[in-house]
C-alpha cells in the first residue's frame, strides 16, 4: 500500500477514525512527537504508534502509566534489531 | 469465509461479554504485531482474534452472528488490519533512533567472548539514520534552508539547492549513529521529497502548465497572464493555435545545475467551449462546418 509522507490531524481522524483528543493526549504526554512540530503534520510512524497506543490502553488495557513503558521496550526491541541487522551487514562484507 | 468466532477466542457459546473479552484481550496480547514483529504468521492470528471479537463481542453481535445477519467483506471493514507500528521500523525509526541505548554495549553482549576486551578489538561503523523533508516544487526550484531535529536533539541546518529532485538524499557526515571502538559514526541523510504542484508538472529540465483557452482567443490570439513558480508573466497566443500546442517561456523551468542556467516553462494549450451553447452558436458552427470541412482524426 502506497502512503503519503505526512498526513493532517484531520486526514488522520477521517482514515483511522481516531479522536482528535485522543491525538492530542498522545502528544501532550509525549508520547507521540509529530515529524513537523510546526505544522502539526504526522508521518506514518507517528499514525502508527498512535494506533499502538490505542490498542494498548482501548483493547488491552494498559493504564496511563504503563504506556511509555511499554513504548520504550517496543522502541528497544527495534533498536537493538536495526543495530544487529547494521553489524550483521558490516561482518558480510 | 469467516472462521467460527467461538472457536478463535477458546470460548463457549454460552460466554459472557466479560469472558469473551477477557478471551480476546489475552489473543491480542499474545499475537498483536507490534508485540511479534516479522511475524507474519502472528499478524494473520491477530486479525482472526479481533474479527472474532467483534463477531461476537456482545449479546446483540453474538444474535446477529447466529442469524448469519453480517455482510462479507465483513473481515476487510471490521478487524484491526495494518498498519502496525513495526512496518516502519526496518532499519529503525526516528523513535528508535532517538532510543538512548549505547550501541557498544549491545556489541559487546554479542561478542563478549572474543580476546581483547568487550568488542574483540574490533572496529565498526556507526548506523547511517536517514531522515525525510518534504518541501515545495517552488522551493526545489529556488532552492532553501530550513532546519531539522536530529535524534539526539540537535539542530541541523539543511540548505536545499535549486534544482534538487525528487528522493535527492543529502549527506551530513558523522550525524548518525556513533561506531564502536574507534569505528567512524555513522551519517545522517535527509531525504528530499517534493511535494506534487496542482499547477505545475516537473518534465526533465522544464516545467509544463495546461493553459485553457476560449475559441475566440485560440482563433483570434490574444495577450494571457500565465502562472510561472515565481509569479505570472504575459504570454502572446498566437491566432490560429491549436490544441495541444506548446509554447515555451524561456528559462522558467528547473535549473541545471553549476550554473548553467534554467530549463523552460512549457505552456499546453488547451481549448475550452463554452459551459452553455445556445442555438446561435450551434446553427453558425453547423453552417460554417458544411463549406470548410476537415478532419482531425486523418493523418
């Protein structure tokens, strides 16, 4: 699937049909930072850790506080991945 | 064909709202896709279980569920498909990029048995990180400045040159990630992508505009102001010009590049009638067809 760079709050509320204070909760407690702060406008990495964030706390469960735990091993679990795949690359040389 | 909701959850069909959902949320858990990324196999599951749920998730959707009272493709509109948090985080992400581990200490947790120390007296490379701007065609074509947030929080001047294309990487050395043992720290890239004009349309070197045109000004020429990405210039339509003709505004197009100069605007006529004809109009073209006829569809 094709998708744009960036995306408005109100584009992102019509195809993900998520709330607009939902949105602005996530970027209150930071745990979402749009990729233009000026503009408002969010890349498919911030939509997708929004729709993260709901599916913890509105199908799992998770209360306020766990949440960027939680973000924080998710974004740990990648790091360490993007790291290895990097020296794994490097020793094949 | 939809797999039995009862079954996927591991309920009964006698389970209440609450065991139902206890069910789910435990499926969930266990195969959402951001908790198993590259999975495929976990993301299929995870489909199956939240279609099920909203199957069956209350007493008003279990009743419908036993009617058969839902609408293929239920699936496609109902269950959380993607897109998952971990389909852009190949590679890393700005907010695995903005992760504060130390790159180092994974090294060595891998190679801690190696002689030498943690890293086995080996050098490697910091992580490239690779960033995305999108900008105006107006902007590629003049060429800008503008600033970005790298994911160590530091400020980045990024100067845009005139002509830039589109994907057109930047290159700012030693602004990733940093190596291990003396390996160089890895680069930044900023990615360029130029956002479509509704005006204009980027051809190689030159820009082109579609330019409508009344018939009397298409038979009769006349003077029209045309759009160019620094603002309108008068353009001479010739009389007698025909649809799809192109007519070029020099040096208004992309630049090339050291100095060259710039590419051209290219102006596509387009022929408009007008939005009603009346009578008059009709019967003078009908009359005026039958002493000067001609074909266009003839080569």
């Amino acid at each position: 699937m094709l998708y744009k760079t960036t995306y408005e709050i109100t584009e992102i509320i019509e195809l993900y049909h998520v709330q607009e204070v939902f949105i602005y909760d996530c970027i209150e407690k930071e745990w979402v930072t749009p990729v233009d702060t000026q503009k408002r406008s969010f890349d498919m990495e911030d939509i997708t850790r929004i729709l993260l964030i709901r599916d913890l706390k509105e199908e799992f469960g998770v209360n306020d506080e766990a949440v960027p735990i939680i973000l924080h091993l998710i974004d740990q679990l990648h790091w360490s991945q993007a790291q290895i795949k990097h020296y794994i690359e490097i020793l094949e040389k | 064909m939809i797999k039995d909701p009862y079954k996927t959850l591991g309920v009964s069909k006698d389970a209440t709202d609450e065991e139902i959902k206890k069910a789910y949320r435990a499926l969930a858990k266990k195969y959402h896709p951001d908790l198993n990324p590259n999975k495929k196999e976990a993301e299929l599951k995870f489909k199956d279980v939240s279609l099920a749920y909203k199957l069956i998730e209350n007493k008003e959707a279990r009743e419908k569920y036993a009617k058969g009272m839902y609408e293929e493709p239920f699936a496609d509109t109902t269950a959380r498909g993607g897109p998952f948090y971990s389909e852009f985080q190949d590679g890393g992400g700005r907010y695995t990029y903005n992760f504060e581990g130390n790159p180092e200490d994974l090294f060595k947790s891998f190679f801690s048995g190696f002689k030498g120390g943690g890293t086995g007296g080996m050098d490697v490379p910091g992580q490239d990180h690779l960033y995305k701007m999108e900008i105006d065609l107006k902007d590629a074509v003049t060429g800008i400045e503008q600033e970005i947030v790298l994911s160590n929080g530091k400020r980045l001047k990024v100067k845009i040159p005139a002509g830039i294309s589109s994907n057109e990487k930047l290159r700012f050395k030693n602004q990733g990630e940093p190596g291990i043992g003396k390996g160089k720290t890895g680069d930044a890239y900023v990615e360029i992508l130029i956002r479509p004009s509704d005006v204009f349309k980027i051809s190689g070197n030159n820009l082109e505009i579609e330019l409508p045109l009344t018939l009397d000004e298409a038979v009769n020429g006349a003077k029209i102001k045309v759009p160019t990405i620094e603002g309108s210039v008068n353009v001479t339509i010739p009389p007698g010009v025909n649809a799809g003709t192109r007519l070029r505004i020099k040096g208004k197009g992309m630049p090339l590049g050291k100095g060259q100069g710039r590419g051209d605007q290219i102006v596509i006529v387009h022929i408009v009638l007008p939005e009603k004809i009346d009578n008059k109009f009709r019967d003078f073209i009908k009359s005026w067809s039958g002493t000067h006829s001609y074909n266009p569809r003839e080569i």
